[in-house]
C-alpha cells in the first residue's frame, strides 16, 4: 500500500508540453475546487465550448455519481474530469452515439489505466471501471439540449488514483480501490490524466467511424458482467435476476431472466450486482 500521497498540483504548465491528443485538452479549464466538474461543463458546453474542452478540479465539493449517489472527491490525490463530445455527422446518428458515448467513453479510461500501470481493469456494465471486485472509478455522462453547436454530452470520469484505501468512507471501504492501491506506488496524475485525453479522443474517432457491430465487440472484450450471473436494480423496489448474456446493438445489457422464461430483457439503465 501506497504510504504517502501525491499533492503534486496538476496545472496548465505541467499538462500542456505532455498533450498527445489534438484536439482533446487543448481547452484546459483547470479549477482548485468546485461543486461539480460535469455541471461547469454543461455551463460550457450551452455557451457552444467544442469539443475536447475539459474541465478539471483538484477537489469537487458536491461530486455527483450515478443514481443520484455522490462521487467522493477529496483535494489533491484523485481525477475527476468532465470532457465535451459533440455528436458529428459520420456513420452513426444521434441515437447511436448517444447510447454508445458512455461505454466507449469507459473503455478509453480502462486503456489509459493499462497503458499508464500495467494493471488489468475491467468494466461494469454500463461503465464502471473496476479492478476485481472493487471499484476503481466511474463515469457520469450527461447530455446537453441541443443547440447552435449541436448535440453534446458531458462524459464526466472520477477514477481514484492516490486514495490510500482506509481514507475511503466506511460505506465504500470494502468496495473501493485506488491505483496506489493496487500498485502500491504514487501515480503520476498527469501523466494518466494526458493517455485518457488521448484515448478519449481516439474514442470520439471511434464513434464517428465504427458501427454498433465494431463498438459493441471492442466493448464486451472487456466487459467483465457478461457470462455471470446478476442482480439488476432497476428502480427502487424493481430488480431483475438472471444471466448476462450479450451487449445490444444499443449498448443495453441483455439478460436471461433466472427461472423457466427464455425471453431476453434489455436493460437501458440500471445498477448491476455480479452475483457468485
Ligand atoms: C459513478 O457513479 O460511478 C460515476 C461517478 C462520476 C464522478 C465524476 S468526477 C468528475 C465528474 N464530476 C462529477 O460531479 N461527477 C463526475
């Protein structure tokens, strides 16, 4: 386990010379603390900001999750990011894109962790980026309405990164990770921080370019809830039990409901359990 943590400040300067990406992190709104990083950047995103425009903190004081959980975002150890995509003209139409930006967008960050530690992540279907059982980070994507600029979402990332592991609250103690964590060294946030930018922008490539066939194979090989067994929250007193068996042309998770029924239910949103 890591037994120092890395304060080292992320800043214009440092991250500027280390951009890969073309187009992704070269508008870099870098703040010392906000409420939230996808709400600056929907702010951005409805004044026309392109895409690629990134907003970054070192501390959100009202981080927002899926499901209307909230995102722990202490100062100074972590990532938490919000990037700008805008839907362009290319082989898939709105609705395509839309369903796909958060899985893809997922995958980008599960290759920047490999690239940048070696270690294997894994993806919770829809797009938690897990290593095991434990959660290493997760993303919060939010489309904007449609304006001037066109259709846009805000993919927000948190991935905990210099987190020692017993700083976590208690009620995620047992199903959190860090990547200090898990490689018992410092990691260099930058560093990490420029591969994603990279690999989101490959991303955005991808969604241009790829058909729901093409995504959705790039996306179940690393799909760690396909072939197991699941518990699907489906709203508050709704869930579904079964096996997961593939990922739709629309990026839902298609499951074989546990019991005589062999009709396959595709579940759009939801909160999956990986059951033994
Ligand atoms: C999840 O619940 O798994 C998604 C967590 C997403 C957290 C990130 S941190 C940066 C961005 N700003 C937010 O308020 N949330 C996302």
């Amino acid at each position: 386990m890591a037994a120092r943590t890395d304060f080292t400040p992320l800043t214009r300067e440092a991250l500027t010379p280390l951009l890969r990406s073309t187009a992704f992190g070269r508008t870099l709104h870098i703040l010392p603390v906000t409420g939230s990083t996808n709400s600056e950047a929907m702010a951005l995103a409805q004044r026309g900001a392109a895409e690629g425009t990134v907003v970054l903190a070192e501390e959100q004081t009202a981080g927002k999750g899926r499901l209307g959980r909230r995102w722990h975002s202490p100062a100074g150890e972590n990532l938490y990011c919000s990037i700008i995509m805008r839907h362009q003209t290319g082989v898939n139409d709105i609705s395509t894109w839309l369903s796909w930006v958060p899985l893809q967008s997922a995958l980008a960050v599960a290759r920047a962790v490999r690239q940048v530690t070696a270690l294997e992540p894994q993806l919770k279907w829809p797009n938690d980026v897990m290593i095991g059982s434990r959660k290493l980070g997760g993303l919060l994507c939010e489309s904007g309405p449609v304006g001037p600029a066109g259709t846009c979402v805000v993919v927000g990332i948190g991935l905990n990164v210099n987190s020692p592991p017993d700083s976590f609250p208690v009620d995620i103690r047992e199903t959190a990770t860090s990547l200090a964590a898990e490689t018992g060294r410092q990691i260099d946030r930058a560093n990490l921080l420029v591969t994603i930018l990279s690999e989101m922008e490959r991303c955005a490539e991808a969604l241009r370019s790829q058909s729901p066939d093409t995504l959705m194979e790039s996306y179940g090989g690393q799909c760690s809830t396909l072939g197991r067994r699941v518990r699907v929250l489906l709203a508050a007193d709704e869930s579904l039990e079964g096996l997961a068996e593939s990922i739709g042309r629309d990026g839902s998770l298609r499951i074989l409901p546990a019991g005589p029924s062999d009709r396959i239910v595709e579940v759009r949103s939801g909160d999956v359990v990986h059951l033994r």
